[in-house]
C-alpha cells in the first residue's frame, strides 16, 4: 500500500469518535490519529496510551547541561584564563557565579523544551498527506476526523471501511500518500 496513506472517517460528536478511538485501540489497530476541532478529553490517552516521559527528562537534562555550561564558563574566565583579585576573594567564588548560573540554566531548559516539543509535534511541517483529503476541510471547524494509516501492521482498507461503517462514521475517504 505505497500509494495509500490511510483510511479517514468523519465522525459529528466528539464521543463518536472517542468511542470509535476506543474501538480500533481494542481491535487491535496502532497507528491511528485523530484531528479534531478542539481538545477532547481521553482521546489523547486512548490514541497514545502509556506515560510520556520525554519532555521533562529533555528538559532537565538541558538544565543540567545549561547550569553546568554556565558555571564552567564563568570558572574559566574568572579562576583560569583572567584571575583578578577583587577585594581578597578566592577565585572561584561560587556565590558570584550562582545567579546568572541559573539564569542560563532556565534558558537552556526552556529551549530544550521549546525544541523537543517541536521535535516531538514534528513541526513544522508544511504538508501532511491528509491535507489532501476532501473529508479533513471541516476537521478544524465542526467535525472529528480519525485515521488509521497505511503503516499500521493490520492494515486492510475493506476491512477498516467496514469497521468505520459499523461505528456510524459520517464519511469514510482513502488519503492518498
């Protein structure tokens, strides 16, 4: 199914296509997506079960990393490339360096955030294969769009047709890749 990017059905409320999540979830189906006028509370969990992890280790991670970055640039300049006495105090004079320290730490942990969630939203991304869809134009103003795609492990185009049938979907469309 090269030419195939998946299967899309339109469903009218928001439990429709909750309950239609739900379903293909039970059945078996792993590479479903759903776009939806708004947010719409379980689908993310029904669509993406399990805990995500990911963003706040990138985040601490990037906070370590920016606090240890930090300090060492100010050891450096201050205690190793241009030791000045000021005032009698020892070199690597950890209280100076604390504030701005963390000020660099914030900004590297906002940024690694600010990337990682682009990374993870897989953004930006100009054209997405459903765009191409007739059904997806009313998906960010009145209807819930779910799809099951083409990579998914139990793809059967028939068989997925019949399933939206079955669950009461409004329109049922091939997305071609």
């Amino acid at each position: 199914m090269k030419d195939l990017f998946g299967i899309i059905a339109v469903f009218r409320t928001p439990d429709a296509v909750t309950n239609a999540a739900a379903h293909l979830r039970q059945s078996g189906y792993s590479a479903i997506d759903a776009y939806t006028p708004y947010a719409v509370e379980r689908l993310d969990r029904i669509i993406r079960p399990g805990t995500k992890v990911f963003l706040p280790l990138l985040m601490f991670a990037g906070a370590v990393v920016g606090a240890a970055f930090a300090y060492w640039i100010q050891y450096w300049d201050e205690a190793l490339s241009y030791p000045l006495n000021v005032g009698g105090r020892p070199y690597n004079s950890w209280p100076a360096f604390a504030v701005s320290t963390f000020e660099f730490m914030l900004l590297a942990a906002v940024a690694a955030g600010f990337f990682g969630m682009l990374a993870a939203s897989r953004l930006p991304r100009l054209y997405h294969p459903i765009f191409a869809a007739k059904a997806f134009e009313r998906a960010s103003r009145d209807r819930f769009v779910i799809c099951i795609e083409a990579t998914d492990p139990s793809f059967d185009p028939a068989s997925i047709r019949a399933l939206f049938e079955q669950l009461g979907a409004e329109r049922i469309e091939e997305v071609p890749a």
